[in-house]
C-alpha cells in the first residue's frame, strides 16, 4: 500500500509521461487545470524534464495539429480529441510560463505558444480552447516575454470581439492591459479592415462607455490612427440624435481626454487635434446653435460639455473663443428666434469668452459686448429666450460676481426686478425666482438682495400654480440664510391666506415655513401647543391646515398627539371663541386625527384613547355645518363602532336639515361624510327608511294638490272623506294616517325632496360598488314611484322649481337599476343559481321611465306652444289643452304662487338643465340597453327648436343670455348630436334610416345657424362651436340620409315652409358673394354676417371632400330639392345664394360627383325653361329674378359642361 500511493503521488519519469499522464487526467478529473498546474509547478528546477517537456510538448501540439487539419469536420470524433489534447497541451505552456521558479526558458516554450496561436482560427468549435490559447498570449505579452508581438495578431482580435459580445467588465479590462499591443497593427493596412470595425463598435458598446476602463481604451484607440479618429467622431455624431444621456455624457469625457492627449509638437498629433477642433468641435457649434430641435440642441451642448468643464485646462478657453466666438456674436442678433435661443444656451455656457492671448482692454471690451446681448435678449420678443436670459444672467451673477462691474450688476438685477418679474410669461416668472434661488447662493449677493426680493412678494400670489410653488421654495431657501427674513418679503397674513386655500403641495412648504415659529421642536411641548393655538385662533382655516401637515413635517408623534387632546380641552370648554374659531378648532382636530390615524394602528389607539368619552360634548358644541362635518370625520376615522350617540343627530341632518343642498358645497361636504359613517356604522336601513319615508309622505301631498290619487291608502267613500273632521297635531294635520303640515308650502316641501333626491344621485354616482349595490338593493317600488311623482312635478312646476335633483336622482335609479338586474341575471346564469334577492322592478325600467320624462316634457312644449298660438304636430285637439290649462290652474295651486325675484333667465335656464338631463339620460340608455324608439329622434328635434326659441327671445332681449346659457345649450346639442350618432350606428342598412334622423341633423344644423342669427356675444357662441367639429360627420350623415338611395323621388320634395334655417342663412352668404359687385348688395351683406355657420361650413367642405364621393353626391341632391322648391316660388336670392355655394365652394375643388349630375341637370332644364318664358322688362323686381336665375344656370352649366363631368 505504501509503495502504490508514492508511485501515485511521485513525478513521471520523462516528458511522454506527463503528456500522456496529462491525457489521460483530463478523461477522469473534472478539475483539470488545478491539476495540471500542480502537475506541472511541483517539477523542481533540477528535474531532466526541465529540458526535454518543451520539446516534446512542441512535437504533441504539432501532431494533434496536423491531425486535427486531416479530420474531414470539426465534428468528427477524432477531431473532438485532438482539440481536446490542444486544450490540455495549451493548458500546459501556460503552467510552464507561469512556474513559481521560472524553471523554463520562454524562448524553449515559445515554438508550442506560437503553433496554438497561428492555429487560433481554427479552433472555432472549441470556445475552452480559444480562451486557453488566448489567455496563453495574453499572460506572454504581460510577462514580456520574447516574440510577444507575434502572439498578437491573433489573440487580440479574439479577446476584443469576446468584450463586445460577453458584456462583462473583466473583458473590458483584458482589453485595457493589452491596449499597448494595438500599436503592432498598420490601420492603413487593407487586411485589419475587420479589427478596425471591431474597434470602431467600442464606441456604441455600452459596457466600454459606462466603465472608465472602456472609456480611457476609447481614448487611446482614438488617438492611434488620424483615419481611425475621422470614422469614430462621425460614429459619435451619428448617435447623438438618439439623445442617450449616459451615452452623450461619455462621448464629451473622451473627446476631451483624445484632445487633451495628442502631442501638438507631433506632426500627427497636430493634425489629429485639427480634426477635433476645426473639423468636429466646429460642426458640433454650428449644429448646436442651428438645429430647431431643442432637445437635440441640449445633446449636442452635452457632447461639448466635456471642453466647457475644463476650461481651465491649457488651451481649452482659446480654442472656445476662436470655434465659437464668431458663430455666437451673430447669431444672437439673428430674426430666427430659433437660433437665438440655441446660441444663447451656448453663450452662458460658456461665458465669458475671452481671448487669453489679447489685452485687458480688449477683454474689457468683449465682456462689455456679451453684457450688452444678455441685457438686449433679457427684453427679447420671444418668452423661452427671455426665460433662458434670466437664468442665465443669475448664473453668471453667481459664479463671476466679483469680476463684473457694479454698475452691470445693478443694471441687470433692475431689470430682472422692475421689469422680467411681471413678465406676462408665466415661464418668465418662473426663470426669474429659479434664477435668484440659484444666485442665493454666493453671500456676495446676499446684501443687495435682502433690499430686492420684497419686491417680488406679488409673486406669491401668482395665478400660475407652478409659480407660487418655486417661490415657497424661494422662502424656504430664504429661511435657512440669517440675512433674511422671510416675513419681510411675504406678508403673514398672505402666507396664512395662502396657506388656507392653497395647493396641498404649496400649503406644505408654508407649513414648513412656519414650523419653527407656531410648532417649534426647540421648545417644550405645552409651548409648542400654545403657538399653535395662537395660529388656529388667529386665522381658524390656515391654522386647520398647518395641523394638517406638521407630523408630515417633521414634528414628534408625541408632541402632535399633544396638541390633539390639547385642541380637544380647548373645544369643550368653549371659552371665548368665534364660531369661525371653533370651526377651525374641529377642523384641526379631524386633520390631526386623519394624519395619526393613517400609518399605524398603535396611533388610532392612542387618539381613541383621548378621544373616547368626549363624543356628547363635542356634539353640543358644534353647532355650524363644518363643525358637524369635522365632528363626524373625527368619529368616523377614529372608531366608527363607538359614535352611536351620533345616530339620531347624523339621521337628523341627513333628512330634516338638509334643505338647499345642491347649491351649499360646505353643506354637501357634511352629508358626504355623514354617509360615510351611516355605512361604516349600519345605519343605511334607518337612513333609506327615513327617506322612503318623507318621499312617499311629500309625494302624496303634492298629488293631492294635483287632485291626483295618493300614494297612501285611501277611503273608496268620498263623502266620509269630507266628512271626517282632522285630528291636529301642533301644526300637523292627520288625515287618514298621512301628516300634512298647515303651515309647509310647495317650497318646503319641494326642497327637502329635491336635498334626499340629491343624496340618492350623489351615492349612486360614487365609484364604490358596495355602496351603490346596497342602495340598489334597499330601494322598494315605493320610493320610485315617489322620485317618479317628484320629477313630474318637477317639469310641470320648472318655473318654481329651481332643483332637478328629483329627475337626476330618478334617472340615476333607473340606469343603475337596469345594470344591476342585468349583472344579477348574469350571475344567475353562470352559476346557475337562483338570485335571492329579487329586485321589484319591471325589465322595461329604462324605456318607461324615457317614455314618462318625454311624456312631461311634451306636455310643458304644448302649453308653451298653445300660449304663442301655435300647435307643432300634436295629436291633442284645442278642446283637450284648453281642458288641461284649466285643470292645471283650477286645480294646482302651486302653479299660481308668485314668481317674484326669479328671472326669466334662471327658469329658462332651469328648463333647459332638465331638457338636457334627459337627453344624457336617454344616451346612456341607448348606450347601455339598446333601446330606442324614433320618439327619442322627435323629442330632441323638439328640443333643439325649443333652444332655438330660447335664442330667439335673447334676440328680442326677453331672455338675456349669459355664460351658463351657453354651458347648458353645449351640453344639449352634445347629447342631441350623440343621440343621433347612436341612432346612424345602430342601422343595418342607412338606405332604411327613419326621417326622423334628418329631421334632427337638420335642426342642430338650424342651431348652429341660430348663434348668427340670434346672438350678439360671439364669445357665447363660440363656445358652442368648439364642440361642433367632432358631430360633423353624423349631422352631414343624417341631413343627407334620405338621398343616398337612387330610388329617392326627387320630385317629391318638402314644401316651402319647411326649408331649415342654416340652408336660408347658407343662401344668403353665396348671395352676398355672387352679387359683391353689384349695387344693391349692402342690404344682403348686413344679413350675411353669419361668422359660426361658415367656420363650419368651411369644416362640412373639407370633410365632404376628403370622404366619400356617394355621401357628397347626396348632399348636393338635397340642396337641389330645396332649390326646385326656391325655383318655382320664384325665390331667386336664395336659388342663386345656394347654387353659388353649391357649385363655387363644395364642387369647387372635387368635381367627379357623377351620381348628382343627372339631378344638376334636370335643375338646369327646370331653371332654363323659366327663363326661356320671358317676363316684363319694365319691372325691376321681375327682371331682377330673370337675372338672378340667369346668373344661377350660368353657374350650373360651366360645372356640368366641364371636364370632370364628360
């Protein structure tokens, strides 16, 4: 045993051995290099292999070689074994080198290093065996070995494409250690061309720009070849369009550093630094300052970047000024505002520019001149430039204050404060405070400033939000400076009233501003409490809001848990304080709570711990809608589970004393979060019960009013009724169980409905899903019918009744009502289980409840129309209205209850509000059901006539029209024009399309036109307009519907009084330019004022021209069967008016209308034909209509004899 494990672990006896040992180790050992290199590293320097290994192991390499060569494919089996032997045998040179004793001469192992690196290329199969060879030539180069250049040419190449492709740093540093061996290389030499592109890719490899490794190879590869230089800055240029910051940042590193390195002594150094200067640097100027891209402008200053950092360097400020001075000093005086911006970001660069080589005087005198251009762009036309102007000219306070002239510094800091500060550029307000922010920091400035920035203090109060923010900045920038106090440049009281009604992220930074004087951490913490209090007295609101923010700002948990129960103590006792101050009191009481509360539950604990047994207390101080709000915020955000004394008060407020709560957003705030606490608490049965409640109960007063049937039960037996005498309850009447008040009028009543109806749509618009399912689930038929009854009162009292809540609220039921059925039937069908909850509601929800709204609507347009003494289609004879006007009078009384103090304007508009609200309700029907009926077409043509009418009353000054007039009647032709839209989709077959849908193009068109006609205030006007683009398309459709089909009979066409308004306003602008020249046209100029109509008719021509060719061929049939209507009632201003605009403006660049040429020219004949006739010359209205129509077929014939017709 002991013999065997000596001959094991003893030296091979001669160099065939260890080779053969070697071998066979790599078929057995998985760590072969380690033992090899023990192998090989424990021969001692006496051992005879020190001689004879070299040889023999240059014999091996050149037999595995040859056989490697004779192998038919790098696949073969053989040859597999050959390249692992190389493997092993390259493995073994390098042990040999690399012997701790340096047993080896170099020049005995240098014949094996040479065969394995001539045989690199062939080694494509065997990536181990490249990386040995190459390692190999690697380690001889670094141990300068002889005949290290000839391992090079070979090995280099191998190791650069493997730092390329791998992406690991240790490849880069390869490449680094070797970069000396890039000199071996002839780069003028055609056959490196592939180890020039290789280096050439390092420039857009990231891993060579983001190590500084890679970064110094790219310096000194740069720096090898003036050939190599050109192709690698066009390279860079090429890659600054892709604007990568890391990229572009790298990029000005090297070009400085391969600047910095050439020798100008050198003949080729000097020519390659002329290659960066007068070729590159000078390129990167002029593009720089010419591009009109800004971004791109920003890369390539980025790319000089590199120069402008170092310009204390040698050589680098001359060069600047000689590249740059020239292009700069014009091109800041250029019209090209363009160019003036770029050359300015580089001027402030690289300010200033100076020659180091001239006199002081000539400095002097250059400075003077860049200080003129600055002051000159300072006031210059365009924002950006004067923007730019005012940073920069801080800047350059900044860092050359003390070099620049008096004189200059007070002539530009009065400009910026006098002038630029109240810049009408926001973006110049803005430079301006950035721009001092910056120039804060040299105390040099500090002295001049502290006397400047009080001017500023208006800043503060900015209408421009971005402002107001960098200027809190600028005071706290100011706060940390002991020459300043901020108090002096901002009033307290500004930075209270700020600090109350501003920006969440403003009114921090204020609270930060004030932290050490209302909250200070230096002081104790009863102190700190003080101040705060003397805030939250001193201005209730920003001393709420400065609650709101300290904990975020810094001060201790315990001193903000402090100051809550202090705050708390101070409203219980209630001494000496303001309602206001008590509102603001709780206020901060419900900001503290909510920041406590929101991060940990240790904290909620903690404030439910002082908060607890202080509820009643607390209730029987506040006594305003805020302190309410707060109070409940408060409870709701500590412990909902606790607050139940609040039940009957929250109940109370949410049903009885919530009345004018669409128009009280202090109000509204408070019933949102008394909702919020009846679901986290459970109260919502009692809440819907309370309501269901006071909506039946008003519900059945206002139908016995009416003389309608009750909601309530009621005796069949009318006598008992009347003779039954009422029960009285203080001023409560019981009749039959319903109480009806003595004293409650229409108003009263009217307006708490409308309050419970703006709760239900306010909670089921909420995104919360629970919440709403909830509601949908507790509503009964009852409370519906309720809501249904209110909305009818609603629209039949619109003139009283000032709150659509009602009919919000009932629509809303009625939507979500239809979606939550269909989700529960969905449910149903999936799971293919029974739903537990049925809903009372019929499936139809949605098309009764548009019939009912559309029904009452009718009603009110009849009664409107009946009291002007006109009837628009109505199948109710004048027996049934007059009946009904009766009824309404003898039997409502509400109707006769005076009118006083309401403007026509408000009901009008009142009116209109409800009109559009069932307009939108009835697209969302059709969006969410599909249903629709062709009464929905005839009740919004309805109601934009009745817009119209409202227009028109504006025109005779009964109606004033206003800004919300113009809202409401947006928001009507929006769902107007939608509805249509709808309608056009949902048709199969357009050539089946109902006339409805022309009718109601035809009568948003009439709209349009109205504005013109009926309107003074363009500006009303043109916000209607606004919206008026994107329905072009469908009110084109729907004008024309009925003519796309060749069936359509032209003959027979809509009578006279029919004809729309746009179509007579569109008439009498082509009037006005077919007869600009001729005598009598003044009048029809004055009537041709129509600025809406043909803004969008410039718009209907463009669209027409760009879309079909069969939808234009149908507009012109339609203006053709008005045109035969104006031709036979002898109506020549308009036949003339509308075939100019036809045939000038429409056809004028798009003639191929083949499908309405027939229809041209049958109207030709028609209109020749009545000239052919004759008439009497003597008279001047008579010859006036021949000449008008004469001129009209004179237009007619040149567009059906041309061209594009044959």
């Amino acid at each position: 045993m002991v013999k065997k494990r000596k001959t094991a672990g003893s030296i091979p006896s001669s160099a065939s051995d260890i080779l053969s040992s070697a071998i066979s180790i790599s078929t057995t050992s998985r760590k072969l290099k380690s033992t090899l290199q023990t192998l090989i590293h424990t021969i001692p320097m006496t051992s005879p292999l020190i001689s004879s290994l070299p040889s023999a192991l240059n014999l091996s390499i050149s037999e595995s070689l040859d056989s490697f060569k004779s192998s038919h494919t790098a696949s073969d089996p053989d040859a597999s074994i050959h390249l692992r032997r190389l493997r092993i045998y390259a493995h073994i040179s390098r042990f040999c080198i690399l012997h701790p004793h340096k047993c080896f001469e170099p020049c005995e192992i240098f014949p094996s290093v040479r065969l394995l690196h001539d045989g690199l290329l062939l080694y494509q199969e065997d990536s181990d065996l490249m990386s040995a060879v190459a390692s190999l030539c690697e380690d001889w180069w670094k141990e300068d070995f002889p005949g290290r250049e000839d391992l090079m040419p070979l090995a280099l190449p191998y190791l650069l494409s493997k730092s390329l492709t791998n992406g690991k740093k240790t490849d880069v540093h390869r490449v680094f250690a070797l970069r000396e061996a890039f000199c071996l290389f002839d780069f003028e030499d055609e056959s490196i061309q592939d180890l020039k592109l290789l280096l050439i890719r390092c420039l857009i490899t990231p891993l060579y720009l983001k190590t500084d490794e890679g970064k110094l190879f790219i310096v000194f590869l740069l720096g090898l070849d003036e050939q190599l230089l050109r192709e690698g800055l066009a390279l860079m240029k090429s890659q600054i369009v892709f604007e990568n910051k890391s990229v572009l940042d790298a990029y000005s590193v090297v070009l400085f550093r391969v600047w910095k390195g050439l020798d100008v002594d050198d003949g080729k150094g000097a020519v390659m630094r002329e290659v960066i200067e007068d070729g590159f640097l000078q390129e990167m100027i002029d593009w720089a300052v010419h591009e009109r891209s800004n971004s791109l402008a920003m890369s390539i200053r980025k790319v000089l970047r590199g120069f402008l950092d170092q310009r204390t360097t040698k050589g680098v400020d001359k060069l600047l000024f000689r590249l740059a001075q020239p292009v700069l000093i014009r091109s800041l005086q250029v019209t090209n505002s363009s160019v003036r911006l770029n050359a300015l970001h580089l001027l402030i660069d690289m300010f200033p520019l100076e020659d180091p080589d001239v006199t002081r005087d000539a400095k002097e005198s250059l400075m003077l001149k860049q200080f003129f251009l600055i002051d000159k762009l300072l006031v210059d036309d365009c924002p950006i430039i004067r923007a730019v102007s005012v940073e920069g000219t801080c800047r350059i306070l900044n860092i050359f204050w003390e070099i620049i002239p008096p004189p200059t510094v007070t002539r530009m800091l009065t400009t910026i404060f006098k002038d630029i500060s109240r810049d009408t550029s926001s973006q110049v307000r803005l430079s301006v405070i950035n721009g001092l922010i910056f120039l804060l920091g040299n105390p040099h400035a500090h002295e001049i400033l502290k006397r400047l920035l009080p001017i500023l203090g208006f800043l503060f109060l900015d209408r421009v939000l971005s402002v107001r923010t960098a200027f809190a900045e600028l005071l706290l920038t100011v706060k940390d400076l002991r020459a300043f106090q901020y108090n002096k440049i901002v009033d307290l009281d500004d930075l209270l009233s700020s600090l109350a009604n501003e920006h969440p992220s403003i009114a921090r930074k204020i609270t930060r501003l004030l932290m050490s004087t209302y909250f200070p951490s230096q002081k104790t913490i009863s102190e700190a409490c003080n101040r705060c209090i003397v805030l939250i007295k001193r201005s209730p609101v920003a001393g709420a809001r400065f609650c709101e923010f300290v904990l975020l700002e810094g001060s201790s948990l315990k001193s903000v848990t402090e100051l809550f129960g202090t705050i708390l103590k101070i409203l219980i006792s209630a001494k000496n304080l303001s309602s206001e101050q008590v509102d603001g009191l709780f206020a901060a009481c419900t900001n503290i709570c909510t920041t406590l509360c929101s991060e940990s539950s240790s904290r909620r604990t903690s404030v439910e711990l002082i908060f607890q047994g202080k509820y009643k207390s607390l209730l029987s101080v506040a006594a305003s809608v805020r302190s309410q709000t707060s109070l409940l915020n408060m409870a709701s955000v500590v412990s909902p589970k606790t607050v139940t004394e609040f039940r009957e008060q929250c109940l109370i407020n949410l049903t009885m004393k919530c009345r004018g709560l669409s128009e009280n957003q202090d109000l509204q705030e408070g019933i949102r979060t008394a909702h919020k606490l009846v679901f986290s608490c459970g109260w919502l049965n009692d809440f819907l019960g309370s309501i269901k409640s006071i909506l039946e109960i008003a519900a059945s007063k206002f139908q016995i009013n009416r003389n309608l049937p009750s909601l309530r039960k009621k005796t069949n037996n009318k006598s008992k009724l009347q003779k039954k005498r009422p029960n009285k309850l203080g001023t409560s009447t019981i009749v039959d169980g319903l109480l009806i008040s003595d004293v409650s009028t229409f108003e009263d009543d009217y307006s708490l409905v409308s309050a419970i109806s703006w709760q239900l749509y306010d909670l089921l618009i909420s995104e919360d899903t629970t919440r709403k399912n909830a509601i949908l689930n507790s509503i009964s038929l009852p409370m519906f019918s309720a809501l249904k009854i209110s909305s009818e009162l609603c629209i039949e009292q619109h003139l009283n009744a000032h709150d659509i809540s009602p009919i919000l609220a009932y629509c809303s039921i009625s939507l979500n009502m239809f979606r939550h059925m269909a989700e529960i039937a969905d449910l149903a069908d999936s799971t293919d289980v029974s739903c537990k909850h049925e809903l009372p509601f019929d499936k139809a929800i949605l098309s009764n409840t548009l019939s009912h709204l559309i029904g009452c609507i009718n009603k009110v347009f009849v009664e409107k129309d009946s009291a002007v003494g006109r009837n628009p289609g109505s199948n109710l004879n004048q027996t049934e209205k007059s009946g009904r006007r009766q009824r309404s009078k003898c039997n409502n009384p509400v109707a006769e209850e005076s009118t006083a103090g309401i403007t026509s304007t408000i009901q009008t508009n009142n009116f209109l509000k409800m009109v559009a609200t069932i307009l939108k309700f009835m697209v969302e029907a059709m969006t969410t059901a599909g249903v629709s009926e062709r009464s929905y077409l005839q009740f919004a043509a309805a109601c934009t006539h009745r817009v119209i009418s409202v227009l028109k009353e504006n025109e005779n000054n009964k109606f004033p029209f206003n800004e919300e007039s113009s809202i409401i009647i947006k928001s009507l032709f929006t769902y107007a024009s939608k509805l249509l839209n709808l309608f056009l989709s949902s048709m199969d077959n357009l050539l089946n399309v109902p006339p409805e849908v022309s009718c109601l193009a035809n009568s948003l068109f009439d709209l349009i036109a109205s504005f013109d006609v009926y309107t003074t205030k363009s500006k009303h006007a043109l916000l209607t307009s606004s919206v008026i683009k994107e329905w072009l398309p469908d009110l084109v459709l729907g004008v024309c519907t009925e003519y796309l089909t060749n069936h359509h009979q032209h003959n027979q066409h809509p009578t006279f009084s029919s004809r729309p308004l746009w179509l007579t306003m569109l008439s009498k602008v082509g009037l006005h330019e077919a007869t600009i020249d001729d005598g009598n046209s003044s009048t029809v100029m004055a009537e041709s004022d129509a600025t809406v109509l043909k803004t969008i008719m410039n718009m209907v021509i463009t669209l027409l021209n760009k879309g079909s060719q069969e939808i234009l061929g149908a507009v012109i049939k339609c203006f053709v069967s008005h045109l035969k209507i104006g031709v036979e009632r002898n109506d020549c201003n308009f036949v003339l008016g509308l075939v100019h605009f036809m045939c000038v403006k429409l056809l004028n660049d798009n003639r191929k209308v083949e499908s309405a040429n027939d229809v041209l020219k049958e109207l030709y004949l028609i209109i020749e034909t009545i000239i052919c006739r004759g008439g009497n010359d003597d008279d001047d209205d008579e010859r006036r209509v021949y000449k008008y129509l004469k001129m009209s077929n004179d237009i007619l014939k040149h567009v059906i004899t041309s061209n594009d017709f044959s």
